[in-house]
C-alpha cells in the first residue's frame, strides 16, 4: 500500500537523495539536470494548467462564494 | 479484533451560482437533486420518498418484521411537502437538501475502502448533477466544492456514522476519541487559507473544520459544534446499537485520507469497545489544541496531556498506533492490516516532512500547489488568486476541480478506479441492508413508495401499503436476498417469499 514514486518536491528531493548515493565523482551529472530540467517544466506545466483553469476573476470568485452554515 | 464495521458519510457539497452570490441555495440545491433524479433508473416509476417512521424491533432472522398492518403515510413522508428535494438511488444511497446544501449520504458499508468508493461515487453523482441540471430550461449554471467552508464565517458537514455496541459507556469514547479527533487532522485535514472562522488572518491550516469547533460534548450541529456529538439515532435496533455522529471531519478528495480518516477511527472504536485504553492520551484543552494544530502546518507543536506530558500531534497518533498494533497484534485480519501499515507509513513521512504526501493527502497537496504558485507569482498569503486556488482545489468538476487536475496528470496515489466509482453509483454494497434497499429501488421502481435507512415500503394495490422493517443493517444482503431478486418478478411475489418465511 505504501507509496513508492510521487510527484513534486518530495520526489525531486528523494531522486535526487538516490542519484546522490549511486554517482561518486561527476559533480554535474548530466542525467540528473536532465531530469531536475523535467521537473522543473513538469511544474511549470503544472502552474500554467492552473492559469489556464482558474476562474477568470479570482476576486469576484472569491467573494461571490457565499453560504449559508450547514451542519 | 477489526476495522470492520457498519460505516457510512454524509456529505454537505458548497453550491454556488456564478455571478450570483444572492440565489437562493434551497431552490439550487433542490435543482440539482432533481435533475440527478431524471436520471433514468430513478424516473421509472414514481420517485420514492423518505420515510421518517420511528422503527419496531426485529422479529425475522433475516431482519425483516412484516408488519402489514394500516399505515399512513401522510403521516411520515415529509420531504416534499417541505418542498425540499429528496432522492433514494440504486446504490442505497441518499441525495436530499439538508442545511442550504445538497448532500450526499453513503449507502451503508462495512469497511473504509468501500467508504472510499462510495464517498467518491457521492462526489460523481454530484458532477453529474450539476452536468444534468446546466442542461435543464431554466436553470443556469450551478457549481458544487466539496469542502467545509466559505471562508466567511459559514461552514457545512462532512459527518462519518460507526455503529457501536451500546454495551459500551458515552463517558469512554469521549475520554478516549477526543485525542484521536483532535490530532487526525495531520493525516485527514483538507487544508485551508486563513484564520478563524471569517479567515481574518491570512495563513495555510491544516483543517477546514478546525476553527469551527467550539465546546468538548454536545448535541449541536450547526453552532457550538462540539468535538464529540452526542446525537442517539442508531437508525438500527437501539438495544444492541449506537451509531456514533461524528461531526468534526474534513470532507477529503484524496482516496487516502478518506480511508485512512475511517479505517483508524474503526479501529480507535473497537479499541474503545473492548476498553484498550488507559486514559493517559487525555488532552488538557482539547479545543484550545485542536486548533493549535491545525494553524500549525510544520507538525511541531505540542500538545499539553492532562498528566503534564507534552507530546505533537504526530507522536500522539503514533501512541495510539503503537497501541492499535499492540492490541491487534497477529490477528489483524487484511483489511485491517492494511489499514495499520498505511497508518505507520503516513505518520512517519509526517514526521520526517509533510510535504513527502503533497501526492497522497489533501492538505499536502494543496500546500504544494499552493505555495509554488505563491513562489512563482510572488504573492502573499491574503492573494485573491491563492484563495481562488484553496476553493477550486474541491470543485467536483473533472475539468475544473484542481485535486482533478492532479489525478488526471498522475500526481495524486488512487486507492480505486475510475469504472469502480461509476459502477458504485448504481450499484449497492453487497455485505448491508443497502443492498435491499437499492435492489427494491432497481427492481420494483414503481411499487417502491417510500425507503429509509430502516425500512421499504411498497405499494402492490392492496388497501394499505406495506412496510418492511429492516432493524439490522448486517441483514438484507446479497448473501441473503440476493437471489430472491432474481426470482421475483414482482414486489408482490417477493413480499410474499419474505412473509411466508
């Protein structure tokens, strides 16, 4: 049951934990900015995705969402 | 010893028409039952209603008492003389208007991952409501979150419902659930922007829920919300039961923290029911604390016990886990275990850094998504357009619903399918007394008048109708019953096998 990939911060900071162990000299290696590149854009995709779905006027949003208590 | 039990949720969905924060929330959410209810397995024959009739004991073996006595239903069947919309589906479930809001109460279940599966089968009828009712003449577009509050002062239930023994004293599971409620927000809290409940302070909590809980024990619902609701409506044989209300829940998107939400609080229960706790996880203020925590999204606060100890919300639960571990020990049957090892596993990534579940847990992912928005645009916390981002995380649109967003790109850890949920939306648990009522409802619409948590009634044509009490809700199950459904044609005939037994 337990969660082994996953996306966002924690994988960057495990992939890159795991990458650290396995390469001994390489100071940059290539496939680990490969990856830290991919990430980065995955985020950024992630971020316009956001931009792209939100409702157009975050403040008139906002404040219109008004209820009335429940339970 | 087991998770296993009678379990179910109740849902209050956020409604809201764009550009019209004045209409009125009563008439839209009656809109969207009813054109959920156009549905066409439910429009076959006339529209059962609830029957709020005050239950007999039980009698049959299998769980039904043929009463076929006189009965008046102008008497019991309300709802839609009130004008509120109500509606029984197949699956055993109930969607109605309670409180300004439209809800969704599960079928009954008997462990956590069916509670997932049907908590997400409540979240899919609802987008399929609002989907049906943009379509209707007449009715605008109306949109539907699945979250506790309008960060306004306002906040609505998404309440959980465990059938207990009544053997056990109210006086222990406030003793010993209180400290189980107030600490599993780290696991099972939504998240939310702002402090308080008009969100004054503009800061990331843990809990939707948490600012609105004001006193220890009590009956309320709807102001002085207390942590442990004292509500006595076991909707099943009163001698035997109890079902406890718990009211103090988030409503979650992710599949994890629903299971885990229920599947601990099982198991804290029966803990409680066989009398495994010694009192020594007593909080000190347990309101004061309950809020403490959630303002406190590092995890690093502590909370004062009643005998001086100071311990945080994680090493708390991991206290009583280490007790759920001892108790259970070997025995712990599958579903069981399952439930301890990701109960271990989620308390230790909370104790290494939160942010390790931003792709398993509510108020993790949305602190992700939140702050690296928040880093890239270089906003503040009081950001219209962060606000924005907290609502949109719970729109149940799959398009639109940003915890959506997240599935659809592989970003959030699923527990279930997408075919599993959509088949749950018709289809009932096997192992309850759900499975008869949504088979009644599936096979006999039109004979089917009214149901309830405890009761069918039908009518066949004869002078009065007939009410099929159902006092246990272990009863009526496919095991049961199953096959009777399949050889009776007609209510008629299955009234018949059901009363010559």
């Amino acid at each position: 049951m337990a969660a082994k990939d996953s996306g966002g911060q924690s994988q960057s900071q495990r992939s890159r934990q795991e990458a650290d162990a396995e390469t001994t000299e390489a100071a940059v290696d290539p496939e680990i900015a490969e990856r830290h590149e991919a990430m980065t854009e995955e985020v950024d995709d992630l971020l316009d995705e956001i931009d792209e779905v939100l409702e157009t006027n975050s403040e008139e949003f906002v404040r219109s969402f008004v209820q009335k208590g429940g339970q | 010893m087991t998770v296993r039990r009678i379990m179910g949720t109740e849902i209050e969905y956020g409604i809201s028409v764009p550009g019209q924060p004045g209409a009125n929330p009563m008439v839209t959410s009656s809109q969207i039952v009813n054109a959920y209810a156009a549905r066409p397995e439910l429009s076959k024959g006339g529209r059962a209603r609830w029957d709020y009739e005050e239950e007999t004991p039980l009698r049959d073996a299998r769980g039904f008492t043929y009463t076929g006595a006189l009965y008046d239903p102008a008497e019991n069947l309300a709802d839609e003389d009130s004008g509120l919309a109500n509606v029984i589906l197949t699956n055993g479930a109930r969607l109605y208007v309670d409180h300004a809001h439209p809800e969704y109460s599960t079928p009954e279940v008997t462990n956590p991952r069916e509670i997932v599966l049907f908590d997400k089968a409540g979240e899919m009828t609802m987008a399929e409501a609002a989907l049906r009712a943009a379509h209707t003449p007449g009715i605008g577009p109306i949109n539907l979150y699945k979250n506790n509050t309008d960060n306004k002062g306002a906040s609505y239930g998404a309440h959980e419902n465990y059938l207990m023994s009544r053997q056990t004293p109210f006086a222990d599971i406030v003793a010993h659930f209180t400290p189980f409620l107030v600490t599993r927000q780290v696991f099972a809290g939504a998240g939310r922007i702002g402090i308080g409940q008009d969100a004054s302070e503009h800061r990331y909590q843990i809990s939707q829920r948490a600012d609105f809980f004001e006193v220890e024990v009590g009956l309320e619902t709807t102001l002085k919300r207390p942590i442990i609701n004292t509500r006595d409506e076991p909707h099943a044989d009163a001698e035997r039961y109890r079902r406890l209300h718990v009211i103090i829940g988030d409503a979650n998107l992710a599949e994890h923290a629903t299971f885990l939400k229920t599947g601990t609080a099982s198991i804290v229960l029966a803990m409680i029911e066989s009398g495994a706790f010694d009192g020594s996880l007593g909080i000190a203020e347990p309101v004061a604390e309950l809020r403490a925590v959630s303002h406190d999204p590092t995890l690093t606060h502590k909370i004062e016990l009643r005998n001086g100890k100071r311990l945080t919300a994680v090493e708390l639960q991991q206290s009583i886990l280490e007790q759920a571990e001892a108790y259970c020990g070997a025995d712990a049957d599958p579903d069981t275990r399952e439930v301890l090892d990701l109960w271990a596993y989620v308390l230790d990534a909370l104790a290494r850094d939160p942010m390790e579940l931003a792709d398993m847990l509510d108020w993790p992912a949305k602190l992700s998504l939140l702050d690296r928005y928040r880093q890239r645009e270089n906003l503040d916390w009081g950001a219209a357009k962060l606000q924005a981002i907290d609502l949109q995380y719970h729109d149940v649109r799959p398009e639109k619903g940003l915890y959506h967003r997240l599935v659809a790109r592989g970003k959030m850890k699923r527990l279930l399918t997408d075919t599993e949920i959509i088949n749950a939306m018709t289809e009932p648990p096997a192992d309850t007394r759900a499975f008869f009522r949504g088979r009644c409802l599936s096979r006999y619409p039109s004979e089917v008048v009214a149901a309830s948590w405890d009761s069918v009634i039908f009518d066949v044509g004869a002078d009065s109708l007939v009410r099929v009490p159902m006092m246990e809700p272990e009863k009526g199950t496919k095991a049961h019953v199953g096959e009777l459904f399949e050889r009776c044609e007609a209510a008629k005939d299955l009234l018949d096998v059901i009363t010559a037994d």
